[in-house]
C-alpha cells in the first residue's frame, strides 16, 4: 500500500500532539503506542480509564420497514427479538458458514438499526449490506463519525465528569444520548466500558474534557491487542477469518437456538452441517511455559510431534503477568490442562491448553 492510500484519523493532529507513535493497521495511520508505553498503557487501562480512537471502524445506519427482514438474512440473527437499546454480536457469514465479520447490531428503534463494522472489512461490508438491500425495503446509510472508546473501571465517572451521564445504561445495550450521537455499554477489553460515535466537532470537545481529568489516558493499538488478547476476544482477520466458522471459533453463543435450528441468514446450511458433524479444531487460549510469548502463526505440536493446530494471537499479558495466546488446535486436544508444542523459531516450547479469558471480564450486566 502506498502512503497516498492510508486513511488518516480525523483527531490525527490530537495524537500527534500527544506524542503517538503510528503504525499502519486495516489501511490506516493509527496509533500504537503513546509516550507512557504499552505496558503502563495497558495497567492504566484496567485499573483507572483508557481512552481509545476507534474511528477507523466503521458505522452503518440500517432502516426502513424490512430493516429486520434484510439484517436475519445478513447475519445469523432474530432481529425482531432485539429490544428498543438492546445489543448483539453477530457476524456476517459466506455461504460456506466462514466469518466475513464479526459487528455489534444494536436496536435503536422498531426499524431503525446500528451496526458496527471492523475497520478491515469496512468496505466489503459495505458492499455487502447495499446488495442485501436491493432485495428488501431497507436503507443502509454509512455514518461520517469519530468512534471513540473508553474502557476501565472508571471510565463511567470519567465521562459523568465530562457532563455524560450513563446510570442507567447495562453492558451490550446502546443509545442515542444527543443528536448524530450513539453511545453503547460495549468495549473491547473485558472491563466496563463505553463506545462513543460522534460528530467530529463534539470528539474534539468531549476529548479535551476526559484528557483534562487525571484518570484518563489515551491508548493505542498495541495495548488493545494486549487488553483484548487477556480478556480471549477475536481479532476478524486473525482468530476468526471467512476459513472460519462460528462452531469451530466457539461463538455459537452468539446465535440463537431457534435461528440455528430455522433461521434462513446467508450460510444457514454450511453451518448447520458443521455443526451437525462436529468441528474438527476449536479455538482454545494458550499458557507458554515460562517468559517467551508465542506469537501469531506459530504451528502447534501435540506430545508425540504430530502437527496438532496453529497460534493465532500471541504476546504478553501485563495483567496476567504471563505470555498469553490464543489459536485452534484439533478437537481432541481442547481440554484445559492439555499439554502442546509451539515452534518458536525452531524451539518446541511447551504450552497448555487455558481456559477463556486470561483475565476476568467486569461487565455492567445489572
């Protein structure tokens, strides 16, 4: 990619101030780490309030009278049962039952519909949502907003700080608390937490207010990877691909009963006779012995040397205080407490088979 292509963050001078260091991701000019450094950036984060710049991903408005009709064949989903704030994680599905991404769909109205789409597949998707509303009576609208997140323990006193009060509001639901504003009780790092879109105009004043309060700091890529990784959240593109179906990546949950069983969504077959015949690897968290992080693509080795799966997600835990890792390895293998082999540069490092998450999640749940 050229540095013509890269998309530039609309705060890009905010961080640029604050001393970011910037690295390509998705096709953007984001940043990775700021002048504290990914290891504090990343404690901040669990025991006070991280503010994150999450613009490159990607808002869709989805409305009109078949809005509920056109989302349950995108995504394997009951999109009438959502209530009024309620939100969901679901995936768009090819017809082979792979992921081509995972979103949140939140219920703003009776046929009024946000979705949240990853930066990567913010285009395709696109795509994707305009050909599925050519069949149905449905307007999919790509919103011009900054995204912004911030997660912690304290991020909610942070914002009440900043004049946004969000009491009232559980972990997975969203709302619209000002015009061309969404606010869910959502995140990406296992704790409470907040994802604000927002005209650009009200990010800069909303920004300076939570920097100007000393429980807030800003964080970049690399300690969301870290947050994410320990609290044993899919990245789409590494832990869960369109090669990937839901059984396998262990998100049946996500899908409701009655929708596997009859729900017509795009690969409603493919992923019923997966699921039928069982999948052949699951994803699993991963324990290294010792201090050295298995990184992503690292192949996996059972006892006796037979190729057993392949590590997805890699590096070191600051919470957990160990390397952490997540990666498939072949059914059988999935038990916690199994032992396996990471190749690490012509090493075999020992791993064990670790339940999900590394770190407990904090969710506002009630």
């Amino acid at each position: 990619m050229t540095g013509d292509d890269t998309k530039h963050l609309p705060l890009e001078d905010i961080h640029v101030a604050a001393g970011a260091r910037f690295g390509a991701f998705a096709g953007w000019s984001m940043p990775l780490t700021y002048p504290a450094g990914v290891m504090k950036e990343h404690l901040h984060t669990r025991e006070h309030a991280g503010l994150f710049d999450i613009s490159h991903m990607k808002l869709f408005e989805v409305s009109g009278p078949e809005a509920v009709a056109m989302l349950n064949r995108a995504c394997p989903l009951d999109a009438g049962a959502l209530e009024v704030s309620q939100s969901k994680l679901s995936f768009f599905l090819n017809e082979a039952g792979g992921i081509l991404d995972d979103l949140i769909v939140t219920r703003l109205g009776d046929i009024r519909f946000m979705v949240v789409a990853n930066a990567g597949n913010a285009v395709a998707d696109e795509k994707h949502l305009r050909a599925l509303a050519a069949d149905f009576d449905a307007k999919v609208e790509p919103l011009d907003r900054v995204f912004l997140a911030i997660q912690g323990p304290e991020a909610w006193a942070a914002l009440s700080r900043a004049g946004i009060e969000t009491g009232s509001l559980l972990f997975m639901h969203g709302v619209e608390p000002r015009q061309n504003w969404f606010m869910s009780r959502s995140g990406y790092t296992g704790e409470d937490g907040f994802e604000i879109g927002l005209p650009e105009a009200d990010a800069r004043d909303l920004v300076a207010k939570l920097l100007g309060d000393e429980r807030v700091l800003w964080i970049g890529l690399a300690a969301r990877d870290s947050l994410r990784l320990e609290a044993g959240l899919c990245l789409h593109g590494q832990d869960i691909t369109p090669e990937t179906d839901p059984a396998s990546a262990g998100l049946m949950w996500a899908i409701p009963k009655e929708i596997r069983a009859t729900g017509a969504f795009i690969g409603a077959d493919a992923l019923r006779a997966a699921v039928e015949r069982g999948p052949a690897q699951k994803r699993v968290g991963l324990k290294p012995d010792g201090r050295q992080p298995v990184r992503a693509g690292a192949a996996l080795f059972d006892v006796d040397g037979n190729p057993a799966g392949h590590v997805t997600s890699g590096g070191f835990g600051p919470s957990a205080g160990h390397p952490v890792a997540m990666g498939y390895v072949a059914t059988p293998l999935g038990k916690p407490g199994t032992r396996v082999f990471a190749d690490v540069r012509g090493t075999r490092i020992p791993v064990d088979i670790n339940s999900l998450p590394f770190t407990p999640h904090r969710y506002r749940k009630g």
